[in-house]
C-alpha cells in the first residue's frame, strides 16, 4: 500500500496561526480585564471574564488539535511565522490565566497591592 503524501500548504497553516492569535488575544484582553474588575471588588464580573478567557482558550486549542492531529496522520505541515506567532500566544495566554486566577484569589482573601 502506497502512503499519499498530503501537504497542509502555507495558506491553511497561516490561517490556523491567525485563528490562535485571535483567539489568545481575546483571552487574553478578558483576563486582563478580569484582574481590574477583582481590583474594583467585582468578583463576579471577574469571575465570568475568566470563563470567557477559558472558552477562547478552548477555541485556540481546538485550531492547535487541527493542525496537531494533521501532522500526527502524516501530512507535511509549511513552515509559518504566523503559526509559531500564534503558538507563542497562546502559550503565554495560558502562563497569564494561571496567575490571573491566582491574583483574583488573593484579591477575593482581601490582598491589597499597593
């Protein structure tokens, strides 16, 4: 039996990387907000822009698993800036959520930073 070779071309694996940018961004941006709403006293709030954070988060992983699971199957995946761009995102999206939900906690416990 003859393996075919696929090949994600550049264009799919640039667009991919887009999608994780776009994605880790808006985590990120939710989380960020997250951190100024504990601040203020608003828990809540800063509570449901966590679990908007994780729901882009999971979206992100979701575009990541595609190409993961395409090259696991054995299709050349092209070279792009994006991507890795989109990787690196993500990556210190998830490094923000981690604290983020730490500094809320501390906030919750009545830290203040000053």
């Amino acid at each position: 039996m003859i393996k075919e070779n696929f090949i994600m071309n550049r264009e799919e694996v640039t667009l991919l990387g887009f999608e994780i940018v776009a994605y880790a961004g808006d985590a990120r941006t939710k989380l960020l907000e997250a951190l100024k709403a504990a601040e203020r006293g608003e828990f809540d709030r800063a509570d449901g822009l966590v679990k908007e954070a994780e729901d882009c988060i999971i979206e992100a992983h979701k575009a990541q698993t595609n190409l993961l699971t395409k090259e696991a199957s054995g299709e050349d995946i092209a070279y792009s800036v994006t991507m890795m761009h989109g990787q690196d995102h993500l990556m210190t999206t998830l490094l923000l959520k981690d604290l983020m939900q730490h500094l809320i906690e501390l906030y919750k416990r009545g830290v203040k930073y000053e």
